[in-house]
C-alpha cells in the first residue's frame, strides 16, 4: 500500500481523497480503499521522510485537507522497490496439502476432497472468466493474473489425485 | 424416451470396451439446449469416447443416447450420419480443414452436402466467416492462414449448419493463451445467440471455464461436479 501510494504521488502533490480515488480507480477493483487506510499509510510516510506535506488548506469550516508530495527519498523507495523482483510463493505447507494429509491419516475420502476442491475452483474462474468477458482491458488483466494462478492450482490438485495412493503410504496412512 | 426431462441430448449407463479396458463404464451425461458443458479428466479417462459416443460417431456397446425423441445408440449407420449433418456441428483440435479449398468453401461445404445451393451457402458461409472475424481470409487456403484463424474458419464451419449441438474436441489444444481464449468467447458467445448446446472436451481449465458446468471422467465413469445427472 506504502509503495502503490507513493508512485501515485510521482505524477505531482495529492490530497488524501484525491488519492483514493486514484487508487480506487487503478487497483480497488474489488476492494476500495477505505479513507482511514490511506490517512495511516500517509502518516507513517510522513514519519519515514518519503512524502512531505506541500500545503494545507482550509476546509471551509470542516477539518484542513493536507497535500501530500512525495520526497526524494520517497522517489529512491519507490524506484528500489519496483526494481526488487517479488519472492515467488512456493504454498509447500499450504493449508490444500494439510487436508489431504488430514483425510488420508483419519480415513477420510482424500479424492472426494480434491473434486470437491477443483469445483470450487473451476466456480471461481467461471466468475472471473465471465467478469473478463464483460469487463475493460485492466480487468482482462487482472482476471487472467488469477486464472493463470488458479489453473495452476488446480494442475497440482490433478496430480496429487493421481498420486493419492502414494501419498498415503508415506503419511502411513 | 426422455430418462433426463428438460434434456436436448443425454446418455444413460454407455459402456465401451477396446480391447481388455473398458473405456466407458457406466457413464452417463445431459445437456440442455444453450448449455456449455466441459468434459474433463485425465488422458485416457474415455472423454473422447464419451464425445464420440453421444456424436453418433461410434456406437456403444450398451446404453442409450437420447436425441429428439430417438435413440443414437440403435439407430442405423446411415440415419446416424443423416443426424449428424444436420444438427450437430464439430471442431477438432487441429481444424480439419479440407486443405485444397478456400477457406470460405471450407465453411460452406456443410451446406452444400446437405444440398444448399452454392450461392446461398456462399452467403451464410461469408456472415459466419464475419462473425468468427475471419472474412479476410475467405479466398485463402488453409495452410495460407494462422493457426488461430485456421480454427475460428473451423468453428464458422461447425456453425454454419445451425447445429442444435456442437461438439468441440480440444479445440484450443494447438492454440496459443490469446488465439485460444478467443475462439472460446466466439464460440460460447455463438452458442448462446443460436441457443445451440456445446459438449467441450478440454483438459485446460481456463478453456473450461467458459462452459456452464462441468464433469469429470475418469476411468469410463463420469462425476458431475454440480451433482445433476
């Protein structure tokens, strides 16, 4: 949130609304940011010397509204953190991988938990499939970052059920 | 007959055997006029002839298949083939096109062997050809165009007929993420305009994410995974 704040400051001085609504607009999709978020990420920045506040105005008989600029050492954070690649997530202990193991060593159908599962999965993509269908080019983009992810997902619940037999003798199940 | 109400093709406890395997073992399946339904399951799991089956290609060696009132599985070679040309519609993994005609003659031949004259089948050849956008390539040659416009010439041609049912085998399986996602929403998109149903046999799930629901096969039995049939 820090980071996605402070590129937005890059393009000139913002007030907390106005950033908001930009963020709204570029990445709040499904969840927009609520108003306290962005006052407390502003007010830790302040503090770490990333942004400045370049002027204060009246709000007319309601509370200041400050505009916020980002620093130099803000431009050097946001540019490090963008050139910083992200950790790739291996999930090895994911809590998919617990239930099988759970199933298997208490006798339970391991099988019927991962159709169950994939169902589940193939449901969500057919939302976002459908969102993408009827949505704009960010939208496209955005539904195909978590299709990609759910597919894989869904490849690895494929070959655990081909390996179901396997798993259980080593969990000694 | 009509063991699945409501149903425009359903099959019943299909059972097919090569060999010493079974490759269908009790399956049934239904689908519904404008339905898309996704067929999966690993290799080998007897999707395909599953699809074959409910398509009239082959018969099962016991069960039925319900269409109209009529039952696949007993009907003669000949009105199976009858059947086939006028209400289902196909697309393979690889679009089969015949490669010493245009691709426009590609899409109208349908209807010219069902008896079309050649200028009306050049005319609904030419607006689904529109539709799957890929009128530029009307007086080209299959091996002339991009795989991904080789296969939206396939799908025009699986539609041209105004098939009740298309069957769709892999039909993204040559194509890349973008081609591929394409000829989805051209052809889910078609099949709810026409209210035709789709049986899709795929084993990518972002490809089956376009149909309405799905079932797994696996080992010559289906499971639907909405619990319907």
């Amino acid at each position: 949130m820090g980071h996605t704040l402070l590129g937005l400051l890059e393009s000139g001085p913002r007030h907390g609304y106005d950033l908001k609504r930009a963020f709204d607009e570029k990445f709040g999709h499904d969840r927009p940011v609520h108003y306290g978020q962005i006052y407390a990420t502003m007010s830790r920045l302040l503090k770490s010397g990333l942004v400045a506040i370049d002027g204060v105005e009246s709000g007319g008989g309601g509370p200041e509204r400050k505009r916020y600029a980002i620093t130099e050492a803000g431009i050097s954070d946001v540019g490090q953190w963008l050139g910083r690649p992200e950790k790739p997530q291996p999930y090895l202990q994911s809590t998919l991988y617990t239930k099988v193991v759970l199933a298997l060593v208490t006798g339970r159908s391991a099988a019927g938990l991962l159709d169950t599962q994939r169902a589940e999965h193939l449901r969500m993509m057919r939302i976002l499939t459908d969102r993408k269908r009827g949505g704009d080019f960010a939208d496209q983009l955005i539904c195909d970052h978590a299709l990609f992810h759910m597919e894989a997902d869904l490849r690895w619940l494929e070959l655990t059920a081909a390996r179901l037999d396997r798993l259980a003798k080593e969990v000694g199940a | 007959m009509s063991a699945y109400p409501g149903s425009l093709l359903w099959a019943q406890d299909l059972r097919k055997v090569y060999g010493p395997t079974p490759a269908l073992d009790g399956a049934s399946f239904s689908v519904r006029a404008g339905e898309v339904v996704a067929v999966m399951g690993p290799s080998g799991s007897g999707k395909s002839t599953l699809l074959h089956c409910l398509a009239g290609i082959i018969s099962p060696d016991s069960g039925s298949i319900g269409y109209g009132g009529q039952d696949l599985a007993t009907m003669s070679d000949a009105r199976r083939s009858a059947l086939r040309r006028s209400e289902f519609g196909f697309v393979f993994q690889f679009g089969q096109l015949v490669p010493e005609l245009t691709c426009t003659e590609n899409v109208a031949l349908p209807l010219r062997l069902a008896g079309v004259g050649r200028k009306e089948a050049q005319r609904a050849a030419l607006e689904w050809m529109a539709r799957l956008e890929v009128a530029e390539v009307g007086d080209k040659r299959p091996g002339e165009v991009s795989g991904g416009q080789g296969q939206r010439v396939a799908v025009a041609r699986a539609l041209v007929t105004s098939p009740r049912v298309i069957f769709a085998d892999e039909p993204t399986g040559a194509l890349d993420s973008l081609n591929g996602e394409r000829v989805m929403q051209l052809l889910t998109d078609a099949s709810r305009e026409t209210d035709a149903a789709v049986v899709l046999v795929t084993h990518e799930a972002r490809v089956a994410a376009y149909s309405d629901r799905e079932i797994v096969v696996r080992d010559g039995k289906v499971r639907d995974m909405a619990g319907t049939v």
